[in-house]
C-alpha cells in the first residue's frame, strides 16, 4: 500500500498532530513526503544484560537485530529512507550503525510497513525480516514518541511461527525532540520476563531531511517477507 500521509501519521491517526513539529518532521518520512531523514549522533550509553545473554545477542548480531557491546559516547548514524518494496508496500528503513570501536561497527536494521490488516505498524528485524513485530505507538505528554513492541512472529521459507512472550525480547522506546539543544534524545530496553535486560541504548542525535532519492541497496534488505 502506497499512501501520501506517511506509514507513522496512519498509525497514529490524529495523535501525530500532538507530536512536537520536528517529530512530525522525522516521522512523516514517506514516499509521498519527497524526502528522507539522517540522523548522526552519540549513543552516551549502550548497554547489555549479564554474561550469560552474550551469546543470544552474538547470536543475533549476525542478522544485524542485536548486538553484544556496551560502552559509552559510541558515534552512530540512523537513516530512514521510504521506498516501495518488491510487495508494492510503502516501507521506511530504520537503519542504526553504531562505530563501537575502531574496526569494528554494528547494524541494526528494521524495516516498517503500515499493516492495513493488523491496523498497525509492522517492524520487520534484520536483514532477511525474518521477525515481524507488531508495534503499539503512542504520544508523550511534551510531543514524544513512545514505542513498545507487541506480538513477534518467525518467518523462513515455509515455516511460520508466533512467538510466546516468555522467549521474547519486549522493546520499549521513547524518542523526543530537545529544543535547548536542537536534537533528538533516544532511549531503548529490550527486557526478556526471564532473563532480565537483553540489551538498550540512550543516545542523541541531529538529522539532516536530504530531499528523496532512492533508497539505497545498503540500508533495504536482503529478502524481503510478504507475510505480516
């Protein structure tokens, strides 16, 4: 489905016009909106959960859905480019490349289309979507974002799964516009009901909104999964 509101505007509906102007900006990135957004910036904290989640976040790593290090003040990058994908959806990248020391860099991807069916966003993780995440938007008091993930389903080749909550990892964002400073302040927790913390990131950032151009091969992924 290709729509000129912006995939973010039909979730929300008229809760985006309570979003902070700039808010409104970098969420109404659209093919019908004629242009992107890049963001650069610090991630002043990344974080994981204990030891024993390392090799589930290596594990994950390899499909650029989540990733082992923890530190402070890492640069990263974020792009979100619209495009029609090979199922004729509106999609939007949300691509985070984090520089977590010299030589070696991290992804992570997702890719979000607007489900008419579920009437909801849909959060396609890494770079084959093997994971489709229903996503629950909503607006803070001061034009935030808040973001927390819902159902999470599996899909390769014929096989087709939902995922009980208990081995899941549940995301939880805020993302909000500072206007002393003039950047975006971002924080993320992915929490398992066993495990604990698997891993999150508070970071902030300044975009530039170049005008559209295609997106390009390096941020859409590799196969792309018309199931939602």
């Amino acid at each position: 489905m290709t729509t000129t509101e912006g995939i973010f505007r039909l979730a929300l509906g008229a809760d985006f016009e309570r979003l902070h102007p700039q808010m409104q900006r970098r969420f109404g990135v659209g093919v019908g909106a004629g242009y992107g957004c890049i963001g650069h910036g610090v991630m002043t904290e990344m974080r994981r959960g204990p030891w024993w989640t390392v090799p589930f976040l290596r594990l994950g790593s390899l499909r650029n859905i989540m990733f082992p290090e923890q530190g402070r003040n890492v640069p990263f990058r974020i792009d979100n480019h619209a495009y029609i994908d090979g199922f004729g959806r509106e999609t939007v990248t949300f691509v985070r490349t984090m520089e977590v020391r010299r030589g070696r860099r991290r992804r992570f991807d997702a890719t979000m289309i607007y489900s008419e069916r579920r009437a909801r966003i849909v959060d396609y993780l890494g770079t084959h979507q093997h994971l489709a995440v229903d996503l629950e938007l909503g607006v803070t008091e001061h034009g935030g974002l808040r973001l927390a993930s819902g159902e999470q389903r599996f899909y390769e080749g014929p096989l087709a799964f939902r995922f009980p909550r208990l081995f899941t990892g549940s995301a939880h964002l805020t993302e909000h516009f500072d206007d002393e400073r003039e950047v975006y302040v971002i924080d993320l927790e992915v929490r398992n009901r066993l495990l604990g913390r698997l891993f999150g990131y508070r970071g902030e950032f300044a975009c530039e909104f170049p005008e559209r151009l295609e997106a390009p091969a390096s941020v859409k992924p590799y196969r792309e999964e018309p199931r939602e």
